[in-house]
C-alpha cells in the first residue's frame, strides 16, 4: 500500500488524543460467507460490543474533544455513532485509520503476523513469509490523516488495537476502552 511519508520536521502541534478502541465485533455472518481482507471489515458490532459502546458514550472524557474521527472500517464508525449520539460532537471519517495490514488473507496468517510483528518490534525483516505493515508505516499513516485535524487542541479517535498500539503503551487495549495521550502531529 502507497502512502505518504510524514516529514518529521514538520511535527509541532500538540494533540491530546482520547483514543477509542472500537467494540466488540461480530464477524460469523461474514466467515460464513468467507468474506477475506477488508470483506471481513464490514462486520458489526456483537451484542456485546453495542452495550459496550453505550456505555463508552457515557465516559466523561469524552464531552472535551471537539471532534470524533473515526476509522471507516464498520465496527469503528458503530461504535463512533454511539459516541456523537450521546456527545453531539460532529465526527469525521477517516479512511487512513483503518485497521493493521497484513498482506495475506486468512486468520491464522493473521495471527502469525501478529506474533512476527511484535516478537519484531514492528519491523518486517528481509526473510519474513508473511507481508506486513510496519510499526513505523502505521505511525507515519496515522500522523498524515491527524495533520488534517491541526486546529483542533482535543479529539476523539475510533480506531483499531495495532494503529493505537504504536502511540501508546499499553499491552492490552480491551474493547471500548478510552486511552488519552498528548502527540506532536
């Protein structure tokens, strides 16, 4: 996948992001089907992942931002509606925050690129059997979609656990759950 580096220079606007990891998603009809690759972003929010959001909407952090901008993947943008239903706040779709990219379909290619990702540090190297995005590429990725947002001093981001992962340091990162965090972007 093509993206634009972030020249680094160019940082120097402070950002607090009150990052949003999605909820909890249901992906049976989609298996069933054997939707693959981004087929497989279109699943909804479970049951479980719907009471989660609503409770999440109700998180006090969540009336400072000025602004939600969410992921375009559909578990994202669900659990987004949640949070502009209960905050009025206008939100922003952005296509750039969607989920890590593993460049081979299927679960378990998944799993094991996950594993090589962070047994890594986020680095691919030379001999890997399974392509995908680094660590660097993800930060450089989001950074690019976050310029757009420079007027603003607070937002909320709806994304995914890996993109989240490159900026904070938490090792799980549970569904629904808020993380703030001050960037240069």
């Amino acid at each position: 996948m093509a993206f634009e580096q972030v020249d680094l220079d160019r940082l120097g606007t402070r950002m607090k992001i009150i990052f949003v990891r999605h909820g909890k998603p249901d992906y049976r009809e989609l298996e069933k089907r054997s939707y693959t690759g981004f087929g497989i972003d279109l699943a909804p929010l479970s049951d479980k992942g719907r009471q989660q959001a609503q409770k999440l909407s109700n998180n006090s952090l969540l009336p400072s931002a000025e602004i939600i901008i969410s992921s375009a993947v559909t578990r994202a943008l669900e659990t987004a509606s949640y949070v502009v239903c209960a905050t009025g706040l206008p939100l922003k779709v952005e296509p750039l925050l969607h989920e890590w990219q593993v460049y081979e379909s299927g679960t378990d290619n998944f799993e094991k690129a996950r594993t090589m990702f962070l047994e890594n540090k986020g680095e691919l190297l030379p001999n890997s059997p399974i392509q995908y995005e680094t660590a660097t590429e993800m930060k450089s990725r989001f950074l690019e979609c976050m310029s757009k947002y420079r007027e603003h001093q607070t937002v909320v981001v709806v994304a995914h656990r890996m993109l989240m992962r490159q900026f904070v340091p938490n090792e799980k990162i549970d569904f629904c759950q808020v993380i703030e965090c001050e960037l240069e972007i």
